[in-house]
C-alpha cells in the first residue's frame, strides 16, 4: 500500500477499448485499499454477436450493458461509507450514451437517450476522470494480446469513433476535472517508474475542466 494518499475519493480511470483502464484501476485499488468497481463487459450475451453483426445487434447490447452498468453503479455508489475510504472505477456511467451514438440507427438512440436520462439522474459525479489514451494501433495490438475471440475482428474504423466521441463528450465538461492522458509510449504494467509516475499525478489537484498530458512528461528526465 502506498504511503502518500491521493486527494481524490472517487477516481473513474476512462479510455478506448484496450487502453489499459481496468489494469490501471485494478493496480491503485490494490495500492491505495480502495474499493474497486470493475464493468462486467463478459457477462453481456449480446457482445459476440454485435461484433459479427453490429447493425442487427447493436440495440440489444447496448440496453444490457446500460442496465446492468445503472444496476452495479447503484448498488456501489449508493454505500456513502465507501467513499470515506475511496473508490476507484474503470468506466463512468455516460459511457452508455457515448458507445450508443456511435451503434444506434437515430430512432433507437432517441428512444435510447430517453432511458439513459431517466437512470442517470442519481449517480455521483466523480472527483477525477483519467482518461487513457492510445492510437487505435496499439488499440489494435492490445485487443490482439488479450485474446478475445469476441473482439479479434474489431473495426479499427469503430475505435476511432468512440475515441471522437470521448474526447467531443470532454469538450462540454466544466464541472469535474478530467486529465486525458497519452500513455502510448510508457508501459505502467512492467514498468513501476512509469506506474509511480502516474500515481503522482493522482496525487495532484486539477481545476474542474479538461487537460491534456503526454505520460513521458512525468517521468524523471535522465541526466546525460
């Protein structure tokens, strides 16, 4: 466990598909002792076959994945003594919208976005939000290593979207700090300089709005 304590009580650590999000969270909940709250992607029996057939099965997963999502966050964030001790997340509940725009004919997203409106009410907004960010090629690279069968003939055309929509949806928030972070050239998993790097910025204060940092800023600068 960490020494130094990072001032934020409710972290989402954001990205594409393949980023490195839950990694990351599941590395500082271990770290920090805080309570982690992982998205149960697996568990929607729609998921293989959207990515064989997207346009046919694109409504079908996105309403499982907005429910269960509304049904885990609801059950976690509604414990207030949770977040004495800190909460770390890998995925924030507007991601639901952000994923459906993309997948969505515009009559289903109308219908859509009026259910996503009604759930989202409640939910606390988070302290911090680091976003991971990664070019879709080693998006690509990634998603290869990890070996889901479900995921192997991912559209790179698709992540790209998702990462426009991300980063239009950061544009419009004002009220909670977001740090979207380039990690393309650093390795927080095998690298604990790099990791340690990233926990220091944690340990920072950022005024609510978006901002943007290259990973290899943060590291010690080698003496020549």
């Amino acid at each position: 466990m960490q020494e130094a304590a990072i001032p934020h009580p409710f972290i989402v650590v954001e990205g594409n598909i393949g980023a490195g999000k839950t990694t990351l969270s599941t590395m500082l909940s271990q770290d920090f002792n805080r309570r982690l709250i992982l998205e149960e992607f697996a568990d929607n029996p729609f998921l293989p076959f959207f990515y064989e057939n997207a346009e046919r099965y694109a409504f079908p997963v996105e309403l499982f994945f907005m429910t269960e999502r509304h049904k885990q966050l609801q059950e976690e964030l509604s414990q207030p003594q949770l977040f004495e001790k800190g909460i770390i997340s890998d995925y924030i509940f507007i991601k639901t919208l952000l994923f459906a725009r993309n997948t969505l004919k515009s009559e289903e997203f109308r219908l859509f976005q009026r259910l996503f409106n009604i759930l989202s009410t409640n939910f606390p907004k988070p302290d911090l939000l680091l976003y991971l960010h990664q070019p879709v090629e080693k998006l690509m690279d990634n998603i290869k290593k990890r070996g889901r069968d479900y995921e192997q003939q991912m559209d790179p055309n698709y992540l790209l979207k998702i990462q426009q929509a991300y980063f239009d949806y950061f544009r419009t928030v004002k009220d909670i700090p977001i740090v979207i972070l380039d990690v393309q050239s650093i390795d927080f998993v095998q690298n604990p300089e790099h990791y340690q790097s990233i926990v220091q910025l944690l340990q920072q204060s950022f005024p609510a709005g978006m901002h943007q940092l290259q990973a290899e800023d943060l590291l010690p600068k080698k003496l020549s």
